[in-house]
C-alpha cells in the first residue's frame, strides 16, 4: 500500500500544490474581508473606519455582529484561525490541514486500489477538469487487465464552511 501512495503523490503533486496555494489564497482573501468589514461596521472613527454604524443597524444585538464574522470567514472555526494568527501563521494552518485532506484522499484511493488486487499501473492519462481532474489508469489485477477512473470534483453546498476536494474511484473492464 506504501507503494502505491507513493505514485499517487508523484501523480497528483501538481494538483495538490495547486489546491494548497488555493487554500491559501483564500483564507488570506477571507482575513481581508473580514478586516474591511470590521473597519466599516465595528472599530469606528477612532481607528480610522470609513463610518461607524455601531450597534444602531444590529438593533443592539452583538451576536449579529459574530454571526456576520463568521459567515465572511467561512465558519467559526476559520473566523478563530484568521483572527488569532498573522499571514504566515495562517498560511502553515491552511498548508497543515490541506495535507491532511491529501493524505485521507491518497489513502481512500490506494485502499480502494489495493481492494481491486491492483498489482501494476501499465499507464495513466491524468487531465485537469474545470473543477478538479479526471484520471484513468490502465492497470493490471490478479484477474487481468483493468481500467481505473479516479476523477476529483469541487465539493460543497449550501451547509458546508467552504468548497472541498471530493474524490471518487471507478473500476472498469
């Protein structure tokens, strides 16, 4: 299986660093709109904001203010890390947690490869889609020759913090 991870991370590795930097980018994009936010709407003139709208259009509700914090971030929990950490900080958060998010992703795959009685990969044709990339790997099984499609998509919707990789692994004849 440690084989088989391995070429799976010489395969995706342009993929992979290209979904890192997006990461990334993101967060430090979400950072700024949150502090342009709170410039206009929280700190007031005594911390050179545009205007100070105060609590006067939250009808004194605080938590409104949060819940707003919270939806530019993405969530509570990117809202915890964009607030509490300078770029660099935020870009090692953003780093650690998409290799965690590859490691799962290679993992899924290989057992799923390794369930199949994958014995080798004869050759793979990878092409980046509009939303990820499609794979296929004409590979050879204890059963004879078969062909993988490994195709990666953007995943998210309407209760998901932010838009994710979701892998899905097909087997042909």
């Amino acid at each position: 299986m440690k084989q088989i991870i391995s070429n799976l991370e010489k395969v995706f590795t342009d993929l992979d660093k290209k979904f890192i930097d997006g990461q990334i980018e993101w967060a430090l994009g979400r950072k700024a709109a949150l502090k342009e936010w709170r410039m206009d709407n929280i700190l007031g003139h005594h911390y050179s904001a545009k205007r100070n709208e105060g609590y006067k259009n939250w009808n004194n509700d605080s938590w409104g203010f949060y819940e707003e914090m919270f939806r530019i971030c993405g969530g509570k929990g990117h809202y915890n890390t964009l607030s509490q950490n300078n770029d660099a900080g935020i870009a090692q958060v953003f780093e650690k947690n998409c290799k965690r998010t590859i490691e799962a992703r290679n993992a899924k795959v290989a057992k799923k490869l390794e369930k199949f009685g994958i014995t080798e990969v004869k050759d793979s044709n990878i092409s980046k889609t509009s939303d990820g990339f499609h794979g296929v790997f004409n590979v050879k099984t204890d059963k004879g020759n078969k062909r993988i499609e490994i195709d990666t998509i953007l995943a998210g919707g309407y209760n998901i913090q932010c838009l994710h990789l979701r892998t899905l692994v097909k087997m042909k004849k």
